[in-house]
C-alpha cells in the first residue's frame, strides 16, 4: 500500500472540476485518506516546488500557485504514485493521452489543473509539507 500527494491547482478549482478529478480518481479505485482546501502563500508555494527554484518558469509557477485556493490530498492504494500520474497524463496538456486529466481539462504546461507526487521520496516529503498523521484517515 502506498501514498501519494495530491493537489487540485488554482485553475482547477476556478474552472469547477474539484468534483470531476476527483471522481477521475474515486473511479480508478484510488481512496481518498485527507482533503483540504487552502489558500498558499507565495512562501509557502516556493517551499513547496523548491526542487524548481532554478528553473525560468519558477517565479510564474509559485505566483500562480498561491493565485487562489488549491485543494490538496492525500490518495493511498496500490502503486497509487504511478497509477495518479498516469490519470494526470503527462505535464504539457498537448502531449497527455486522451482522457486524463490535463488533456480534458488543462489549458497550458504552467496552469495543467493538478499536482501528484513524483516518486516516493517526494511523496514523503510532499505528505507532511500539508497534513499531519492525525489528518489522514487510513481506510
Ligand atoms: P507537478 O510537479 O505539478 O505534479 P510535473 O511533475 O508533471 O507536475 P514538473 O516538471 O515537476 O512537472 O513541473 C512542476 C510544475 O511546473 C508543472 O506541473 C507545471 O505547472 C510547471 N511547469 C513545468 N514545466 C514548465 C514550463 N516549461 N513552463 C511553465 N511551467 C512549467
Ligand atoms: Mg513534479
């Protein structure tokens, strides 16, 4: 059994398709341990993506990141690291397969609707960044 960390990015949100993602999640058979809604502050969404801190587009993508409420959670099951990327597809909407996420719903490489931890190490870092053990309600 594994854990991944998920968010629901600005865009996805103000577009209206929390309930959507989420259903492209619940319907995969992926279970849903913890869920907020939260506001970043710029801080906050820098110390989230530091591993981009070099990056050209991290300014834009940490402004972007705390434009509005995001909602973020914490999705367990089997492979679930692997299995929520594939559901998300691939970065850039253009490139992701028919059906996942960004390429229903995404409208570029920056403002791509959803977050979902990279591997394990990541997952363990990125889990705790938003919920403590008392948040998450193993099913
Ligand atoms: P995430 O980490 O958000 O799940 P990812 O792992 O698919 O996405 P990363 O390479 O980790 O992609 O990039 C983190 C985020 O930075 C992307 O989801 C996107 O919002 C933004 N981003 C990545 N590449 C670019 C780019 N070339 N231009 C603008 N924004 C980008
Ligand atoms: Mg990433």
């Amino acid at each position: 059994m594994q854990r991944t960390l998920s968010i629901i990015k600005p865009d996805g949100v103000r577009k209206q398709v929390t309930g959507k993602v989420l259903a492209m999640f619940e319907e995969k058979g992926i279970r849903t341990v913890a869920l907020k809604m939260l506001h970043l502050t710029k801080e906050r969404a820098m110390g989230f993506y530091k591993v981009h801190k070099d990056r050209p587009f991290f300014d834009s993508l940490t402004t972007f990141m705390s434009s509005g409420p995001v909602v973020v959670m914490v999705l367990e099951g089997d492979d679930v690291i692997n299995r929520v990327r594939t559901i998300m597809g691939a970065t850039d909407p253009k490139k992701a397969d028919r059906g996942t996420i960004r390429n229903t719903f995404a409208s570029d490489i920056e403002k791509n609707i959803v977050h979902g931890s990279d591997g394990p190490e990541s997952a363990a870092t990125e889990i705790p960044y938003f919920f403590s053990e008392m948040e998450i309600h193993a099913q």
